[in-house]
C-alpha cells in the first residue's frame, strides 16, 4: 500500500484550518473582546494552523467565564455592604473631613472613584506593616496563625509542596484540632499540594477549596481566569495581601531565582473586613458554600485614627479593569513622582500614555523591574515596552539582587497601591487580582525608600544602552510584543 504523503499533509493542513475556522467564529462572534487582543489571536490561529488553536484552548476560553459562579458571587458581595458603602459616598461629597493629614486632600477624588466605580469601602483607622522580605513575613504570619483563636481564612494563588508549603499547612493542621475553623483556598493551577495532604487538614476539621480546577487530573486546560489574589484574615482582626505565594522560593531558598524582593502587607483595621468579604466571595465561588455574615467573622474594632485604606479587586467578573484605572488615575494625580516596581510590564495605552504624560511634564517617573526572566516571553515584552517609555523621560531601573517580585505604587510620598496585580494585561483583565491603596504618608515613604534601596542593585536602563542591544534581542522583543495582548 502506497502512502501519498503529500496528500496526507493536505487533509491535515485542511483540518488544521477548518477548526482554526471554528475558533475564529468563537471570537469574533461569541466573546466579547478588545480589537487588539481579537487581531492578535487571529493572526497567531492562521500563521499556526493547529498550534495556534492549541494555544487558544488552553489561554483563552472566554464563554466558560460567562457560565462561572461568579457574577453571583460578585453581586453577593455588593448586597453585604451596600448601606455602608452609600454612607461614605455621601460624606466624601460633603466635603466633611476624612485625613487628619492636610497633604492628602488632593487625592480626595481617589477615593471617591474607587467607591463609585469598585464599590471599595474607605477606611481610616488601619495599623500597617510592611514586609518586603519572606522570612521576616512568614515568620510573622505564621506566629498570627498560632494565636488565632477563632478562624484562619487562607487564599494563596500558589502552595508549593515544600518545606513552606508544609510548614503552613502542618500549622492549620494544628490550629483545626484545637477548634480553630480553618479554610484553605489555592488556586487549581497554582497549587502543588498533593490532595492527600489536603486530606489531612479535612480529617483535622478544616475545609479545602480549589479554585476553578479542570477536569482532567494531572492538567488544568484553563490558563486564564487564575485567581492570582493573596489574602489572609485571622479572627477578623488582622489581615495579609501582597505579593508573596506559599514557596521556598518566596524565602531566596531557589539557586536559579536568587534572593526574592517583594512587598506584602499586615493590616490591622477595618480595612480586614473589607479582605474577608473578599475571601467570602471567592470562598463561595470555589465552594459553593456561602458563609454568614456574622459578629464572629465581622467582630466590632475599636474606633482609632491610622493609615486609610481602600481593599480593590478586579477580575474576569468586573465590568471594569478597576485596579488598572486605579493606577492611571494615581500616575495622573502625581505632581511630583511616580514610583513603580513590578516584575511584568506590559501596560495598554492608557499606563504607557499616563507615564509617558507624566515624565513628559517634569514629573519624576521611575520603573523598576528584574533581570532575571521567569517567563521568558513576558520578559522580553516588558523590555519593549520599557524600552518605549525612555524617551518620554522614564527612569528604569533592572533589579540584580535577586528575582524582583513586588507589585507597588507610590506617588508623591503620599498614597501608594500594594497588592497582586502586576502592570500587565492578564492583571488587569484575565486574573483575579487585590490590591490595597493606601492613603498614608508614613506607609508611603516606606515603600518609597525600600525603592531607593532596590535601587543600589540595579542598572539604570538609559536610552543610550537600549538602543545598543543586540539583533537577538530586539528579535525577541519584537516576537514578545506581538504577542503580548494574549500572553
């Protein structure tokens, strides 16, 4: 028997296009998306016939967002505290006084569009600490955990089976036989953790929850719509959010990676209600189970003047890339500086436009990012785009201590953002995100001079030394950029 392998190859080709054909009917009739992110895949379905369909299955997947749990749980979360929500609106446009601080009155109108637009309830009596290195965060959270009393709330987009990653889950262990009611949120992908050891906390009392897990056993399909958000509340009373995960890399334990610089929170306040309304959400979206809103979760705390706050969360369920416009609207408000770091930069107009009018009117722009690529693909489009913001005027600054991971805003020496969201399109529209704004000077100028100190790891970027890096890599940056709406 005679094998045509051309013809072959031609049915193959023709398969290839007809469900490239299927895909493209997907998006450009069924999904609602940005020009941009529909012409890119677009292009990348019919130069890689097949590959590219590959590629969207696995990315993409739009209409199971619309099916998911989570525009109910979304609207759950805007019933719980509505009254309180319509109350500060009002006061805020009175113009009754909010900041004990004069400085921070020309950020009022922050405020007021982080309640309209995110329906994020502002608070003013936070106690702060700032963390920028793992062990000193986990050695403090892991001593919270071991005087929580009632409730550990955990949500970490990754929980690595390793030694930190037991090392937490051995601790709730131990906090549910004492009674204490531990629930445990991972993200389905992020997570590592085989299920037996899942299997010893629910034997010990506590609950585990997967987010958005797939199917199949041993791979999720569904590389979009991660929860990516770090959340812990303990008794209802204090609160963690930032950017490090559960992983003996968050502690500089990984040869390849290095030391690992990033920026987390504990909060104190009111402002932890607002972090366990998150949890409650997401709790019910991966759970199914709603849990009530109580004294025990919501217990009254003592009236007191601190750091105000607003807790703001984005994802696949917003209408808005609230935290995005959260950050133009802080780089349009600065008078004197900006201050980014982050360890992906792949801005839409709206930030590169914002940054480049910034520096472009003498204010002190900077943007910190790392020099160690762990995604290469992301890595080379964040040098693209940098690269474009040097000659509006932008400081860049390459991090060489080790792999930068923090995710912070400052502007001003006033107000600032810590959270999840990286400055990049999946932050901002494809991943469930948190971030905390803060409205208080002392904070800010932690963060800011923790900054400066990054600094003296780095290698200024200047227009001269980006314009003399090789063809290699001005073809991976070009490559990385194409592709950047979908990456």
């Amino acid at each position: 028997m005679q094998i045509y392998w051309a013809d072959i190859g031609f049915r193959v080709l023709t398969f290839a296009y007809i469900i490239n054909f299927f895909f493209t009917i997907m998006i450009v009739f069924l999904e609602r998306r940005k020009p941009t992110t529909t012409l890119v895949w677009l292009l990348t379905l019919f130069i890689l016939p097949g590959v590219g369909a590959v590629m969207y299955f696995f990315l993409s997947q739009n209409l199971l967002r619309r099916k998911s749990f989570a525009f109910a749980a979304r609207d759950e979360d805007y019933r719980q505290h509505k009254p309180a929500l319509l109350q500060s609106i009002n006061r805020l446009q009175s113009g009754g006084k909010i900041f004990r601080d004069s400085r921070l009155e020309a950020y009022r109108d922050i405020i007021q569009f982080h309640q309209v637009q995110s329906r994020a309830l502002y608070s003013a009596d936070n106690e702060l600490l700032v963390f920028t290195d793992g062990r000193e965060k986990f050695n403090d959270l892991f001593s919270q955990i071991r005087a929580a009393r009632d409730h550990v709330h955990v949500l970490y987009y990754i929980l690595k089976k390793d030694e930190l990653g037991h090392g937490l889950l051995d601790l709730l262990i131990e906090k549910a036989r004492e009674g204490v009611e531990v629930r445990l949120l991972v993200d389905a992908i992020g997570n590592s953790m085989p299920g037996r050891d899942f299997a010893r906390l629910r034997k010990a009392g506590g609950h585990v929850a997967r987010f958005f897990p797939s199917f199949f056993t041993f791979i999720n399909m569904k590389l979009n719509y991660r929860n990516h958000r770090k959340v812990v509340v303990i008794d209802g009373r204090i609160g963690y959010v930032g950017g490090f995960n559960v992983g003996n890399e968050y502690l500089g334990l990984k040869k390849r990676m290095g030391y690992w610089r990033d920026t987390h929170l504990r909060i104190r306040g009111s402002a932890v209600r607002e972090l366990q309304t998150r949890f409650f959400s997401d709790w019910l979206l991966a759970s199914r189970e709603k849990l009530p809103v109580s004294e025990r979760y919501y217990p009254p705390l003592p009236a007191a003047a601190g750091a105000g706050v607003q807790v703001v969360s984005c994802g696949p369920d917003s209408e808005h890339e609230d935290i995005k416009l959260g950050f133009v609207k802080m780089i349009h408000a600065a008078k004197k500086s900006v201050y980014i770091q982050t360890p992906y930069f792949i801005p839409d107009e709206s930030i590169s436009d914002a940054l480049a009018i910034a520096a472009l009117s003498g204010i002190d722009v900077n943007v910190m990012i790392p020099c160690k690529p762990d995604h290469p693909f992301v890595y080379w489009a964040t040098y693209s785009f940098i690269g474009d913001l040097l000659q509006s005027g932008v400081k860049a600054y390459v991090y060489r201590g080790g792999f930068l991971h923090s995710k912070t805003i400052v502007v001003d020496d006033c107000i600032a953002a810590v959270g999840t969201a990286n400055f990049d399109i999946r932050s901002f529209r494809l991943n469930y995100e948190v971030n905390a704004f803060i409205y208080h000077v002392p904070t800010a100028k932690i963060l800011q001079t923790a900054f400066m100190k990054d600094i003296a790891q780095c290698d200024e970027l200047t227009p001269d030394k980006y314009r003399q890096r090789s063809w290699l890599v001005k073809f991976k940056e070009s490559v990385s950029r194409l592709l950047a709406p979908i990456l």
